[in-house]
C-alpha cells in the first residue's frame, strides 16, 4: 500500500499535516488500550460479515479481511505485531496494518465510526473480564469452603467492637465470607445483563444511513438474551457515551475488595502473637529487614491497601462522567486505564487468596484456649432465666450483676458459686454450671443462619450445591 493510503488510514483528509510530537504523545492511547486487540478484531470480523451482506464487501474483499484479521489477531497473541505509536490507539493500529495487508481494508470501517468501535470492544473485553472475576470468585470461595471443612469442630470467640463476645465456630466466621463473595457473584450476573448489550451501527452519534444489520452483528457477537435473541443499543447517543456498564463493574470490583479487605483485617489479626489462631505458609509472608524474628502478612496487608487503589478508580471513573455533555467526549480515554488497572488488580488479589486459602494451619489448641472463657456464655446465662419466665431485660441486668461480682472477686463467671448465683436470682440452680460446657452451648443454637453445631453443617452442604451450580457470568438460582 503506498504511503497515500496510509495517510488515508491513519489521518483525516480535514488537516494538512500530522499533530505536534507533544500533542500525539499526550493523546496516544496505544500504551494501554492494546489489551482491548481481540476485541477489537471480533468486532472487526462481525462487522464485515455485515456490510458483506449489505454488498458493501464482495466475497474475496470479506475473505481478505477476515483472514488477515485472523492473521493480526494470531500475531498479537504471539508477541510479534509491530504497535506503531502514531497510530494513536489499538483500533487504528490494527485497521491501518490489516490495510497496508489487504486493499479492502479500506472499506472496512463503512458504516462505523471509532465511536461505536470503542464501545462496542469495550464491552467485548468487559463480558470476558466479567466471566474472568466470576471464575476467581468461585475459586476462593471454594477454598474457604474447604478450610471450614477441615476444621468444622474448631470453635473461636466471636467479636463486636473488637471485643470477646460470644463462641462461634471457625467455620461460621468464614463463611461470613462465603455470603459476601456470593452477593458479588450475583451482582456480576445482573450486571452482566446491562454489558450484553451491542452498540455496533449506533455511527459516531445518529446511526447510519447505510441499511446496517444491526441484529446481525449482535448475533455474531454473542449479544443474546437467554432466548438467543438479539440485544442491540435503542438510542444512538446513548450508545457511544454511555459508560455505565463499566462504573458498574469497578463498583462491584470496589464491594469485592472491601470484602477482600475484611478477610484481610481478620487474618492480620488471627496471625499476631495476641490472637495466635493461625499459622499462614511461609510461601505467603516475609520477613523484616532488621528484626530476624518476624514473620509478616504482606500479601493481606497489600490486599488491604489496594482497596484504596480500586475505590480511588471507581470516583475517578464517577468525577470523569459527571459533567460530559453528550455525546462521545475525549475524556473518555480515561475511563480505561481506570478499568483495566482495577479489573487486574482485583482478579489477582482474588487469585492470591484462593491460593493462601489453601496453606493456612489452625492453631487447634490456642483456640480452643481462647474460646473456653466463661464469659462469652453470659447471653446463656440470659437464656437460661428467660426459659423460666424471666423478662430479658431483667435475665440481662442480673447476669450483668453476677459478672460484677466476679470481677470483683477476681475469678471466672463459672467459679462462682450456686450461692452467689441464686443471691442475684433465686430461679438459678444447681444445673447452672451445665450452661458452661462450650459444645453443648453451641448444640442449643438450632435457628437458620446461626453459629450452632446443626445449622454449621447445613450449611456446608447448601454451599456445595451452590458452589456447584455457578456459571460464568450468570448464576443459576
């Protein structure tokens, strides 16, 4: 292809000379917009299925196209494509290499403008994205799964305020975590319905006047509902400028690391000498440069601190949007890196974790230690003079005298003696102590959704089944 075509490719006939060295490097895009390559292909090949059956493209002019696009597409995967820089961005890289290829390049963008283009490749790469973090999900879940499992008999405290408050078992606290990370999961898949969405024909702003298959290259591209039907953009400017989808998927990126965060916190805490319930492999720690003892939890600790990273992108995202006029804006070169960089960062931590899941030893006795203080049974002792008639607040002021009283004698709420229990209440007797015996405590608690015994292994069978019934991108109920 000689140099004019390139021109023609690469630069609008509107000017007469090239943009200042400056000005194409403040604009260039190609640095990070590359990911967006195999989206953009498919959407490339669709297209020209397309405009082939308007008669836009012969038959050998469509079979060029789609085998250099091929080609291209390999090429890419493989490290060997040349990105040129001043060809600003991955799309007008791709289109002015497959020309300088094939003549019928240059028919390839009838119908379209990069407006449409980008949108469309941005939601190619965000459904793949999507079906990615709903893979990692799934694989950390299935590791706190299986490491509740393993010490289904272990019981710690539970905490409020960060203090001692009642015995849970390890495996409750956990699966706290399971219903987090499944309430993500479903946002995923409600979110994935909006990004399943094909803007491809909406033109720079009002469509075309070309008859444009629109449906067509819905189907080409997977754009379905679940019937298969055909899911196409109904308003041209909304096609192009809208952005949504993607501060839906950094929102739910910013839930998943919060919740990451607070597993984070949690394993910290259970780590240090003052907790001491569990030993994480030395594979996922590090050391200090001066005190040899140490043994850190880097890899939570930078789980916790990315967090801020991922919130920061979502209000970068949310600032860039809030005063654009319609329709496409230049300023939404910027909402990409802000994805990418969070898409990335997320599915990593998540990765992380299911892998750390997996080397993490409980430390049976400490906790059993830690879990076997009286005190986190005093709402026992409530229930206790509840189950025979007593008003809870007034169960609740007496228990509060009794912990008084055994503070001030220095000794355990158990040590006291069935005198002094039934001195505050007269209804307390002799088979109070049998209230402190830790695993006949947690067998009481029977309801949905509790920490007792029966209710821990309901559970673990509700979440097999439901860890085996996920799909990617959708959830089956």
């Amino acid at each position: 292809m000689g140099k004019s075509m390139q021109n023609v490719v690469s630069r609008s006939g509107r000017f007469s000379e090239g943009p200042a060295q400056i000005v194409a490097e403040f604009t260039e895009s190609i640095s990070f917009d590359y990911q967006l390559a195999q989206a953009d292909i498919a959407g490339s090949k669709a297209h020209a299925e397309m405009i082939h059956s308007l008669g836009i493209l012969s038959e050998e002019e469509n079979r060029a196209i789609q085998t250099n696009l091929d080609v291209i597409a390999r090429e890419i995967a493989e490290g060997t494509f040349v990105w040129r820089p001043e060809h600003e961005d991955v799309h007008m890289n791709i289109e002015s290499e497959l020309t300088r290829r094939t003549p019928a390049g240059a028919k390839l963008h009838t119908g379209r403008s990069r407006n449409d283009q980008v949108a469309v490749s941005m939601r190619l790469w965000q459904r793949g994205a999507m079906q990615s973090l709903g893979e990692s999900l799934l694989k950390v879940q299935k590791s706190l799964l299986a490491l509740a499992q393993a010490h289904s008999e272990v019981i710690i405290p539970g905490y409020t305020h960060l203090q001692r408050a009642q015995p849970v078992y390890f495996a409750h606290h956990l699966m706290a975590y399971m219903e987090m990370f499944d309430r993500d999961y479903e946002r995923l898949g409600d979110a994935y319905k909006r990004v399943n969405v094909c803007p491809l024909g909406a033109g720079a702003l009002a469509g075309s006047t070309l008859p444009l298959d629109r449906e067509k290259v819905a189907l080409l591209l997977g754009f379905v509902d679940a019937q298969g039907r055909p899911r196409v953009s109904r308003n041209s400017m909304d096609a192009v400028s809208d952005r949504d989808f993607m501060v839906e998927l950094c929102g739910i990126c910013s839930l998943i690391a919060v919740h990451l965060s607070r597993l984070s916190e949690d394993f910290i805490l259970w780590s240090s000498s003052e907790f001491d319930f569990i030993r994480v492999s030395d594979a996922f720690t590090t050391g200090s440069s001066l005190m040899p003892q140490k043994k850190n939890l880097d890899v939570a600790e930078l789980s916790r601190g990315k967090t801020g990273r991922v919130v920061g992108n979502l209000m970068a995202l949310l600032t860039l949007l809030k005063g654009l006029p319609m329709t496409y804006n230049r300023d939404l070169q910027e909402d990409k890196e802000r994805l990418f960089d969070t898409f990335k960062t997320v599915c990593l931590t998540l990765e992380i974790w299911a892998a750390m899941l997996r080397e993490v030893t409980l430390k049976k006795e400490r906790c059993r230690q830690a879990a076997s203080d009286p005190a986190l049974l005093a709402t026992d002792l409530v229930d206790y003079l509840v189950r025979k008639g007593v008003a809870f607040r007034l169960g609740h002021h007496a228990v509060g005298e009794l912990v008084a009283i055994a503070e001030k004698k220095g000794v355990l709420l158990n040590e006291l003696s069935l005198e002094e229990f039934r001195q505050v209440n007269p209804l307390f007797e002799a088979d109070i102590l049998e209230t402190f015996r830790l695993e006949k405590a947690m067998s009481k608690k029977t309801c949905v959704g509790s920490g007792g015994t029966q209710p821990i292994n309901t559970e673990f069978a509700h979440w097999q089944e439901r860890l085996g019934a996920y799909s990617i991108g959708l959830k089956k109920s």
